[in-house]
C-alpha cells in the first residue's frame, strides 16, 4: 500500500479541502472528488490556486520539474 499522496491530494491538502479547490476553480466538489487525477484543462488553475507546480500534478504531460544547473 502507498502512504504517499497523491498530487492532487495535495493541491487539496494545500488549499484547505476538496470544495475550497472546487470553488476555486470554479467547479463543483463533487467533479474533483471524481478526478483520478487533475483533467489536462484543469491543470493550470489548480497550480495557481493550489502551488503544486504542474510538473507534479501531471508529469506525464508537462515532464519532471526542472531542476537548476549549475553554472
């Protein structure tokens, strides 16, 4: 069993609960309560209501975070 959450859960986590991010994107509770993981068009606006960087919230479409090279 995983004990870590999952990005979305912590873009719900960081915002205070599943209705706080719902309201603030705009849509109801209950279609984030649904989500596996956060929709390609929802994407951008959970990070900007939640921090979580869109690189954790959807690896698979925007990659890894960057990382800082050193000059």
């Amino acid at each position: 069993m995983d004990n870590n959450p999952s990005p979305l859960d912590v873009a719900i986590e960081r915002v205070g609960s599943a209705s706080e991010l719902a309201r603030r994107i705009g849509i109801t509770a209950a279609a984030v309560l649904q989500w596996p993981q956060v929709p390609p068009k929802r994407v951008l606006a959970v990070e900007e209501v939640s921090g979580v960087s869109r690189h954790i919230l959807r690896p698979d479409l925007y990659g890894p975070p960057p990382t800082e090279t050193a000059e």
